[in-house]
C-alpha cells in the first residue's frame, strides 16, 4: 500500500512523496472522503414535498425507464417525483385510500383503492379514469406485458383481468377461493399468494391454477416478488421470514431455502418483525433487499445465500421498497402500516439511496 500511494504521490507531483507522514496524511484523507462518501450513501437523501404526505405510504415504484418514482399512499393521493430534479411532477387525488400502484408504460399507470376501484391515470395529460372495481377492497394490481393486461385482486377473493384497449374491459374474474393478499407476474406465470398457501396460473389459460402449495414459510405471506434470474419466488411473512422457491425448476428442492432476517426471542419464543418488502435489482447478479415492520433495511444475495449489509435504522416501519431501472437507486418508504397497534405513526417519508 505504501508503495501504491508513494508511486501515486510521484505521478501527480506531490512533493515529500517518500515522506512517511505524507503517506499516513494522504491515507487518511482517503479514509475520510471514503467514510463520508459510504455515509451519505447508506443514510440516503430524503425526498421533500410542499405538502407532506399525510397518511400513510402503500407502494412505491420507479417507472421503466426514467427516475420518476410512483407513491401510493392512504391520503388519497398519487404522486409522481421526479427524482433527478427532486421535483414533484404531479399529484392526483382519489377519493379512496390507495394501496397499490404499477406501471404500463412511462405515461400510464394504475392504483387499486379501498373503495374496490381500479384507476387508470394519465401522467402525461393529468387525467385519472376507472377501469372497473371489486366489491371489496381492491388489494393489488400490476400490469402484465406478455398478457397485456391489468390484473387486481381484493377481498372478494376474486382476480380480474383487464384489457383496457376494448371497450368494455373486463376479460376475465375468476375466484381465488380466499381474499387475496400480494401477486406477482414472472413472464407467463401468475403467483396468488392466499395466507401461507401459493397458487400459480398459466396466464395464457385462467381458469384455474395449474400449481398450488403450502409456502416453506407456513404462515400469512405478506409480499411476493419474482426472481429476475429464475423462475422462481421470494415471499416475506409476517413473523419476519423470507422464502425463496423455484418450483418450475429441475433442481427446485435444492435450490429453495427460508431464513429469518431479524429473529428475536420474546417469551423464549423465536420472533421477527413482519417483512413489507423485497425487492431485487434489474439483471441476475441475485442481490435483492427486504424491509420490515421495525425499519430494517437489509441487502441480501440469493446465490451466494448471503447477508450483504444493513442500512440504518428507520424510526419508523418501512412499507414499501423500489429499484429504479438500472438497480443505481433504491427508494425506501419509511412509513406506518396499520399492521400493529403500537406502531409509531410519524410522518412518512421517502429516502433515495445510491445503491
């Protein structure tokens, strides 16, 4: 190291290169500015709004292709930041709690409602439209591109799919036997996780599952995410756990695993708090992200089956987790849930984070 640093003193003219002290200042100064750079990084930069957000944050998501960030929240309003200018491009009320959002393109997103409604919105025009509705709360809705479709699920145990290009929309409802929780679309699959139970559809026949199974985490699955370098599934519960399962795989019993992010003994019973969120980053290096009830943030690689790093602590939970296209960006919604009574209902906030 010494003689990396004296060579490099050398090249850029420094005088008393051979000086141990000028080496031990040069070392420290390189420990500082790495320091202060891994600081600001880890600790992330707060977006700032002219009007808070008042209620609590439901989803977050980066557009496809630009740092537009989406937030969904139970005040009734959509936002969309523009993260590189730290502006807010728009915000558009809705006369219900919001509690999910997605993409179809950069101009078009979508929010399910505690009211049950689907709605569509024009970013670019400012305008917002309903598409169709549940007759109860609508828990989730994404947009599948292979299907070219909106799919929402809710409370009334039912899926629907939606072309938004006919006139009349809806396509298909189909009962999912229980009120549904979380979804997610890898390629032609669809994975409905009711309870601790997933059942996983062929998109190109709806009728019914053509998979369904106990979750390894044998307990309310709280989010669902695909595996962008698999076939597989990561699911977080409530008590804290995270599975991973690639059940469309040759060697899918050796490949799939559980483990516990924060496990804590209560009572000497093992305890954890319940995961909101994983996220993986664009492409297949496995590097993914989970966030939990009690402000964790933690890095994790599903290849390498390992713990990555920890950021620091939220003051409150964190809700909702998002990778901008490129995995450079991560966004953290520190923000109540509604899950637990002793929750602490600060206002929400989001942090960028270079990732």
């Amino acid at each position: 190291v010494f003689n990396f640093i004296n060579r490099s003193l050398r090249f850029f003219e420094i005088p008393n290169a051979s000086s141990s002290s000028t080496v031990t200042f040069v070392l420290a100064k390189l420990r500082n500015t790495f320091a202060s750079r891994v600081s600001r990084d880890m600790s992330g930069a707060r977006l700032e709004f002219q009007n808070p957000i008042e209620d609590a944050i439901s989803k977050l998501k980066f557009s496809p292709e630009s740092n537009n960030l989406l937030i969904a929240s139970w005040d009734s309003y959509l936002r969309l930041y523009n993260v590189e200018s730290s502006s807010l491009i728009l915000q558009l009320y809705s006369r219900a709690a919001l509690l999910d959002c997605c993409f179809e393109n950069e101009s078009t997103s979508y929010t399910s409602g505690s009211d049950g409604f689907i709605q569509r919105y024009d970013l670019n025009a400012g305008t917002v439209d309903r598409i169709g509705g549940h007759d109860d709360i609508a828990t989730s809705v994404l947009y599948s591109h292979e299907k070219g479709a909106v799919i929402s699920t809710g409370l009334d145990k039912k899926i629907k799919f939606w072309d938004t290009r006919l006139g009349q929309s809806l396509v298909l409802s189909t009962d999912a036997g229980a009120p549904v929780r979380c979804i997610t679309v890898n390629g032609n699959s669809l994975v409905v996780c009711v309870a601790a139970s997933m059942h996983i559809y062929d998109l190109r026949s709806l009728d019914r599952p053509f998979q369904s199974y106990e979750s390894q985490v044998e307990v309310p699955i709280r989010c669902v995410t695909s595996v962008p370098f698999s076939t597989g599934y990561a699911v977080g519960s409530v008590d804290g756990q995270v599975a991973l399962d690639f059940p469309n795989t040759a060697c899918s019993s050796e490949m799939k695993y559980t483990f516990r992010c924060h496990p804590k003994s209560m009572k000497g019973r093992l305890h954890g708090a319940c995961i909101n969120s994983i996220e993986f980053t664009p492409g297949g290096s496995g590097t993914f992200v989970t966030g939990d009830n009690e402000g964790y943030v933690i890095s994790w690689n599903a290849k390498s089956r390992r713990r990555l790093f920890e950021l620091p602590k939220y003051s409150n939970s964190v809700a909702s987790l998002a990778f901008n296209h490129t995995g450079e960006l991560l966004a953290v919604a520190s923000s109540h849930t509604y899950q637990e009574a002793n929750e602490k209902e600060e206002p929400p906030q989001v942090f960028i984070h270079t990732f």
